[in-house]
C-alpha cells in the first residue's frame, strides 16, 4: 500500500518532475516485467509504467476475496501496524472526513542493516465504489497539508527521517466473476540518497508482501 513499496525510483532529480497524478497513473500502459508467487496472494505479475517522467511499479494478483473485504482492509489505517510486515510503527487517521476521504499518517521503520533513514508520510485518500469494484488512491500531503504541527513534531522527534517526495498510489479491487483482481499501483521516490538500482530491487522483492499482507488479512476477517 502507500506503506509498502518504499522503493521506486525516478529517471530524473525529483525537483525536475511533477508529481505523477492517479488520473495519469489509471490510463498509463503498463506492462508485466516480472512475476512472482506470495502463499496467500498465489501468482503476483510485477508490472511498470513511466508516468509523468517517474518510474512506478505495481502489482496484479487474482483472489476469491471481495472487493469490499479488500477495501476494507486497506482502508483501516491504524490496524496496519498489526497486519503489515512492512515495519509500521506509527499509523494514524488524522480526519475521516467523509466516507470517501480520509487524511492520514503512517511512520515505517527502516532497518538499521539497511543503512538507511526511517520513512513517514502524510497522505490524502479516496474511496470510490461501483458495481463490480472498490478502490482507495492517495496523493501526498505537502509538509503535512493542514496538519503542519504534526509534520513539524514528526520532524523534531525524528530530525534524520524522510519523508518521501513523491508519494501517489492505488489499490484497486475489481470483481471478474468468482474472482477478484487486484491492481496495486505506486509511484514514490524515498528521498535520500539510496542509489537508484538499490530502490528498484527493494520494490521487487518487498512488493509481492505488500499484496499477500492484505489478502491474508482480508481472508482472517472472512472474506
């Protein structure tokens, strides 16, 4: 989810690109760059796309889970500390201000071994639902948006954190028959200075998790 995939990378200096936006990400052509198999996601296709001058990466799953009990897993902000495997420390609704818009923040503990910084964000969701689908995109929060007092606190109790200049991203659950296909999308850049190659390969291996975690998740709550 936005928390997930920590490691997509950019083609170019991110202060030379404008944010990719979900309108441009939902019509971009994406193609299968590898695949992979998650014991409770099954078959994962890795796929990328170049969006507005930004490398993203996503993930395509099939599932007998609904798109609703899907949705309503990605969309509980606070219990993804438990279900993740992504090292969520912090994740918080920050406003719930309608039933199709949620404000919030998640903190993601980066592993000492990894010689890097720890991440947080602070994201603008939105729920959308049709006849056959259910689906939750967000876009950054700059410097927290209007909750800049707990952007500043975050900074101040963790001055070496980073906050992700790029962050825009997409589940999107669609029912096909018995079956549920899930799309998952991201385009972030960490910030920092972890070499391009390196995020390329962290997205890989970290992305078909990203996907298990939530069906797994979504299967305990009886989907």
């Amino acid at each position: 989810m936005r928390f997930a995939v920590l490691c997509a990378i950019t083609t170019l200096p991110v202060s030379a690109l404008a944010a990719p936006s979900w309108s441009q990400m939902k019509t971009a052509t994406w193609e299968v760059s590898s695949t992979a198999s998650h014991k409770d996601a099954g078959k994962i296709d890795i796929t990328k796309a170049t969006v507005a001058g930004v490398e993203c990466f996503g993930g395509e799953a099939n599932t007998d889970v609904a798109p609703e009990k899907l949705l309503e897993v990605v969309a509980d902000i606070e219990g993804a500390v438990k279900w993740s495997t992504a090292g969520l420390t912090q994740a918080d609704s920050l406003a719930r201000i309608s039933a199709t818009e949620i404000d919030y923040f998640e903190y993601l503990d980066v592993p000492g071994w990894t010689m890097s910084s720890d991440r947080f964000w602070f994201l603008k969701g939105h729920i959308e639902r049709g006849s056959d689908f259910t689906l939750l995109h967000w876009e950054r929060l700059i410097d927290g948006g209007p909750y800049k007092a707990r952007w500043d606190a975050i900074k101040a109790e963790n001055p070496s954190a980073i906050e992700p200049p790029t962050n825009v991203g997409a589940w999107w659950f669609t029912k096909a028959g018995d079956q549920t296909k899930i799309k998952y999308y991201i385009c972030t850049d960490t910030g920092g200075s972890i070499p391009a190659f390196v995020q390329s390969a962290a997205t890989k291996q970290t992305l078909p998790d990203t996907i298990g975690d939530v069906v797994r998740e979504a299967k305990k709550r009886g989907g």
